[in-house]
C-alpha cells in the first residue's frame, strides 16, 4: 500500500474484476468459471482492503466509524440486488450486469481527492494539505487537523516496522501488551493504562477479526440461503398454494376475491392477507421465479436494514460491546437453527412439531444474519483501518 496510491489500487483492482465478470458471462467450460471466479477474489481482496483504510482516513475523527460501517452497508445494498436482479435474469446476464460498477468506478476515480494521511506519510506536503482541504470544505479552519495528522505521522516513522515474516517468530505468539490509548475504542473505561489481550498464534486484532469474520459461516448462509429457504419446513401451509394442479388455483382465486374490512377487528386479517397475496401471486406473475428466491431476497432486504441501524450504532454504543452482542447473537441463532434441522431429522414431515421446528429454522436463520450485520459484519473493517 506504501508503494501504490489508495486510488491506484482501486484501478487495478477494477481490472481483473472487468476480466472476471466476462470470463464467467461468455464461459463454455467450467475452467473459464473457475479463472473467472479466481480474478473476481484477486479484485474484490484488493477493494476489500483499501475501501476501509481509504473512507477511514478521509472522515473527520467524530464519523470514523459510522462512515466506517457504511462500507459493510454498501456491500449489503450489492447482495440484495444481486439476490433481486437473480429473480428475473440468468446468471450470464448477472455476471454481465456486475461489469457496470467497474466500469462506473474506473472514470470516477479520476474525481475524487487522495487521502490527506496517506500523502503526508508520503512526505507530499503541499497536496496532503490541498487534499484536507477539498475533503473538508474550503471555507473550513483545517489547521489543527493538519497539526494531527502530521504529529500521528511523524510517530508513526518512529515506531518499528515488524515485517510479516516477523510474525512467525515464537515471542510474537505470546500475549501482546496493547497500549490503552491505541484501542480505546475496543474497551470499556478501564482505570489502568493498558490491558493484555491474549491471542494465540494471532498477533494482530485486525488479522484476527476478519478470520473469525470469514470462519462465522456467513458467507455459506448467503451463498445457500434459497437452498436452506427450500429445507426449512419446505414452507409447510404457504407452499401448498404453489402446486399449479386446478384444485390449488381455484383455491387461490377464491383467495384473492377475499375482502376484509378495514377496522380494528380485522385489521390483522388484512395485513395476513395482503402479505400472503403477495406471497402467492408474485410466482405466477413473474414465470421461473421461485419461493424460496423471493425469501431469500427478504434475507437481503433484512440485511440492508440492520446494517444501517449498525453505522449508526457504532459511535454511540462502542465497537466492543457491538461485537459481543452480535458474536453472542449468531451462536444462539445457529444453535436454534441447528437444532431445529436436527429435530426434522427424527419426526415426520405432516406432523405439527415438524411445522415448528421448520419456523424456528428460518427465525433462526434471519436472527442470525440480524446479528451479523450488526456487529462481526462491519466493525472488524473499521477497527482494521483504525
């Protein structure tokens, strides 16, 4: 990164992820997929890097980590309208469609200012100040930033550089000595000047976070979500309706010529059946388009939504106790969810207790990616660029 502008990286990562999108839309051979695939992670790895460190360093020191958690709320946004657009269009199509925002990206790089610490630590006075300035406004007194940056520069070149293999060394697998006032953020008020914190093989909390991040199963539950959607209960009294045999159809016409009156007494009536309409309907008029797709895009839209609560959660509440919330919250859910599968194994599928574990399994797996968004999915990006 010392070697390369913030900016640049993006360029070049914006390269093999053009490539990999036209590898996996035009391949007629599973090789071409894999390569395709191989260049997405080379690109996406790069821009999962340096968007972090990038919004980390241009954002005021009282936003850092709101607008911090807004880069796991952009990638949210991309998954629900990957799950949307993957309802009406073929995956070649969709590999296409994820060419635009390269290319969007590519031209707009060329628009938007370096980051100010980055040119300082570059020794670029003159443009790291220019720099500052554009990002905070011209008519803004930029002095005592500038003062900051050039002080948390300056003991940043006085620190010594652990080079990575380094890492590998036995003394660094023993517990680290974190000053306090480098990882204020991460404790609760604590007298003492500092605090151990014990990581085995581990010697940096950022590597550590995204690990157990990446290990937490997310991406598995995003990945087969439609297919987990289909196994949980297979939608018991809801799924019934989509058997296309003339019985089922005129029991769905007969649904939907059903009016209840809007007051207090029906007004729960009302809601049930409007969602259900909706529920049952939209197949039939979008031909292909099944159930569990459908969910799985409410999966999405759930995600978007608790992703937002989180960046504006993540100043007030503190980044630790965002993160024992949301770790303690997936292990229940996946507990609950694989108990509920477990269960199915053993009864059968007409019986009452296998409807319940069915709805207990997507209750738990929608808590679960709650729980994600609102902690593991957003804060070990912003405490790495911290």
């Amino acid at each position: 990164m010392l070697c390369v502008l913030n900016l640049q990286s993006l360029l070049i990562a914006a390269i093999p992820n053009i490539i990999g999108w036209l590898a996996i839309s035009f391949a007629n051979h599973s090789s071409f997929l894999f390569m395709g695939r191989l260049l997405e992670g080379f690109g996406v790895g790069i821009i999962s890097y340096t968007v972090p460190v990038y919004i980390a360093e241009i954002a005021p020191q009282n936003m850092r980590g709101s607008l911090g958690s807004v880069n796991q709320l952009s990638v949210t946004i991309g998954i629900m309208l990957a799950y949307l657009l993957g309802l009406f269009t073929n995956w070649r199509v969709l590999a296409v469609l994820g060419i635009l925002p390269c290319l969007i990206l590519i031209p707009g790089l060329f628009f938007i200012p370096e980051s100010p610490r980055w040119l300082a630590q570059m020794g670029m006075t003159e443009e790291f100040e220019a720099s500052l300035q554009v990002l905070r406004g011209f008519d803004t007194d930029i002095s005592v930033e500038v003062n900051d940056i050039k002080r948390a520069v300056a003991s940043s070149r006085k620190t010594t550089t652990i080079r990575f293999a380094d890492l590998r060394r036995r003394r660094y697998w023993y517990p680290l000595t974190v000053e306090f006032e480098s990882f204020y953020f991460m404790c609760c008020p604590l007298r003492e000047p500092s605090f151990v914190l014990v990581l085995i093989g581990m010697p940096q909390v950022g590597i550590g976070l995204l690990v157990l991040q990446q290990l937490s199963g997310i991406n598995a539950v995003l990945f087969y979500s439609s297919n987990i959607f289909e196994r949980a209960g297979n939608y018991n009294n809801v799924s019934l309706m989509f058997n296309t045999s003339p019985s089922k159809r005129i029991y769905i016409r007969k649904f939907k010529t059903m009016n209840f009156p809007f007051s207090s007494e029906y007004c729960s009536h009302s809601i049930k059946a409007f969602v259900l309409h909706l529920y049952v309907t939209l197949p039939f008029r979008c031909p292909g388009v099944k159930s569990s797709n459908v969910a799985t895009f409410g999966l999405g839209l759930i995600q978007v939504i608790a992703s937002g609560v989180t960046t504006w959660l993540v100043d007030k509440a503190g980044r630790r106790v965002l993160l024992m919330i949301s770790s303690s919250g997936m292990t229940l859910s996946l507990l609950l969810v694989a108990t509920a599968f477990y269960v199915e194994g053993y009864i059968l599928e007409d019986s009452v207790i296998h409807s319940v574990m069915g709805i207990m399994s997507l209750v738990g797996l929608v808590a679960f990616a709650i729980s994600f968004c609102l902690g593991v999915g957003a804060i070990p990006w912003v405490i790495m660029s911290e």
